[in-house]
C-alpha cells in the first residue's frame, strides 16, 4: 500500500532512512532531531510530500517530494529530496514513484518532474532503467567530491 505519511510515521521513516545512510558511503550520518523536524516540515507543507510503502503494517520505504522553480523561468518542477526502499520490497519503489508524479500534477505550474541517484549505494542502472520505464530519460548526472577546510 502506498499512502502520505503522517506524522505518527515520522520515527519509523527515520529509521529507515538510518538504514539507507549507515550503508552509503558518501551521504553523512543524520542528526536525528533535524530528520525529525525536516520531516514534520515535508509531511505538512504545501510544496512538499512525504508518501510511504507499507507492507504488513510496516513502512518498507518511503519517497519525498518537493516542489522548486526553475531560477530562470516560472516553470515549476517536482524533485525527490529522499528515496528509499528497503531491498527486499523493492517492488513498492514504482508506486511511490507514480503517486510522487500523479502527487506533482496537481500544480498547474509544475512541467517535470526530475529524480536523482546520490546514495553511492548501486550503480545508475538499477534505478535508472526503473526510472527509464516509468517514462523518465537520463539527463546530465551528480558527483560527489569530499572537501576539508584546512584549519
């Protein structure tokens, strides 16, 4: 089943979320009052969404959702600012993916809707060709580089 999340939901996609970041090897380790309220911020605004898998009673992943502005345009986009599916229940990942688009059309100003690979945790292709045949083309990529300020 996939649904908006509530703010009762908010401890279990934390931990969840913990999940992902304790695997990857570029994300940084979370703060967990700050994941809480940033949550609580996505689950309640207007421009933001957070929609949930549940299998079994359990939250199994979970997909959130912002609305931005092209800098240079009026035109509005949808992004996932978070995505993740715990690897046995990877089959929920196209629903949040579909309700995160059906979720985007509701704003008239909203054009596209864009999705990104940055855990480091898998290759492109995995999600890439979900996100491929689901309708979505490949543009551009993210990388990553890890600085210090010398003290």
């Amino acid at each position: 089943m996939i649904r908006p999340a509530k703010v009762d939901d908010i401890t279990e996609i934390i931990e969840l979320g913990k999940e992902l970041l304790d695997e990857s090897p570029v994300l940084p380790p979370h703060d967990p009052l700050k994941a809480r309220k940033a949550l609580a911020f996505f689950i309640s605004g207007a421009r933001t969404t957070v929609l949930v898998a549940e299998h079994g009673g359990k939250i199994v992943g979970f997909i959130v959702g912002v609305l931005d502005e092209y800098w240079w345009s009026e035109v509005q986009y949808a992004s996932d600012a978070a995505f993740f599916v715990r690897p046995e229940y990877r089959g929920y990942a196209v629903g949040l993916v579909k309700r995160l688009v059906t979720w985007a059309k509701k704003f008239k100003k909203v054009k596209h809707v864009s999705l990104g690979v940055s855990s480091g945790l898998e290759t492109y292709e995995r999600t890439g060709q979900l996100y491929e045949r689901l309708g979505f083309k490949p543009v551009g990529g993210i990388h990553t580089k890890s600085i210090e300020v010398d003290q």
